[in-house]
C-alpha cells in the first residue's frame, strides 16, 4: 500500500510540475492582448567603438501572436550612425515562447535567489544565436531577465522590472549590455504608457 500510495505521489507531483515550455508561455502570457505601443527612453552609454552617452527615444510595438519592434525615433549623433530604423529585439517577453524551446530547467526550491533558469534554443533555425537564457521569478514565472549568446561570442544580456497590465506581465524598465565585436554598450530603458489593442504601423514588421 505504501508503494502505491508513493508511486501514486510522485506521478501526482510530476504531472503538476510545468515543463520548460510551459513555464516560459506562462511567463509571456498575455490572453487579453491583441497589441500594444508603449514609448520607450533609453539613457545609453556607448564603449565601443567610441565612449559616449546620450538619450535615445523609441516606440516598441507587439502584435499578436509572436510580432514585436523596437522602432528608434530620436538618435542623436554620433550615436545616431550606430542606430537606426526598426530593429526585431525581443524586448517584450510575449514573443519570447514563439522564439524559443526550452531544453533545461535549473534552480527551483534549493535556490535562495528564489528563481528558475531556462535554457533554450531557436525553434526556427538561427545562425546567429547559439541559445538562450531566461530567468524568471520562481512563484509566479514573471520574466527577470534573458540573455542571449551568439555563435561569434556576442551577448546582449537584458534584465527587466515588470508589472502586471492587461493580464501579461509588461516591462516597465530594463537594463541592456551589449557586447559585440564592432561595439560594446551599457542601457537603461524607462517605458511610458502603454496603449493596448491599437492599430500598429505596418512598417514596424517589415523586416519579419
């Protein structure tokens, strides 16, 4: 009976345990949204090729079901020559479990941090981007931060605050670091007000 009764447990427990996958959808979540725009102030401070800061404006845009844009409106120079147009970073964790297959699973109830690590690699095939890595707050999986690694060494490390708007956990600011062969910076992003189930401009996707 005892033998039973444990077996009978454990299969319990790993049927309410969430996979990886499972996880990074509950941490992207956002039943109730169609899009969004939300403006968005960058404080940047550039390494590389040349040391300087400067304030850059933007717009990111998500449309359902995996689309997202950053599109810069104000780059002062020199900076300015650096950026320019839209650019797909995956800024919004919305898009996150379209991007993305979770293979690993690290950290959980031994982790004083209180968080989970996942790692993953591209669903489509990417030459660019080895995998991924994404941590997300143990309790309720609100998405902390994602790093990417590149195949040439690259790295852009993004850690969020979020809050909770429309049913989805939404950045509310971030911090960036960019290390890259042709330039290395450091980024603070402060989001504005979001502005939900709008009409977006098309050309933010063009590049999808």
């Amino acid at each position: 009976m005892k033998l039973v009764l444990l077996i009978a447990f454990l299969t319990l427990a790993q049927a309410s345990t969430p996979s990886g996958d499972e996880i990074l959808a509950r941490a992207g979540a956002a039943e109730n949204l169609t899009s969004f725009s939300v403006p968005v102030h960058f404080n940047v401070h550039m390494k590389r090729p040349i040391g300087v800061r400067s304030q850059v404006e933007g717009v990111v845009y998500y449309r359902s079901p995996a689309s997202a844009a950053l599109v810069l409106t104000k780059v002062p120079p020199p900076i300015g020559s650096f950026f320019k147009g839209p650019y797909q970073l995956a800024l919004a964790p919305q898009v996150w479990p379209s991007q993305y297959t979770i293979t690993t699973v690290t950290g959980g109830a031994s982790d004083a941090a209180h968080t989970l690590v996942l790692i993953g690699v591209p669903k489509v095939d990417d030459p660019s981007i080895d995998h991924v890595e994404v941590v997300v707050a143990q309790a309720d999986y609100s998405p902390l931060a994602i790093t990417w690694f590149y195949r040439d060494k690259s790295t852009i490390h993004l850690t969020m605050e979020t809050q909770r708007l429309s049913g989805a956990a939404l950045p509310r600011s971030e911090s960036i670091e960019v290390n890259m062969p042709q330039y290395g910076l450091e980024a603070t992003a402060t989001y504005g007000d979001y502005s939900f189930n709008v009409p977006l401009p098309e050309g933010a996707f063009r590049h999808q």
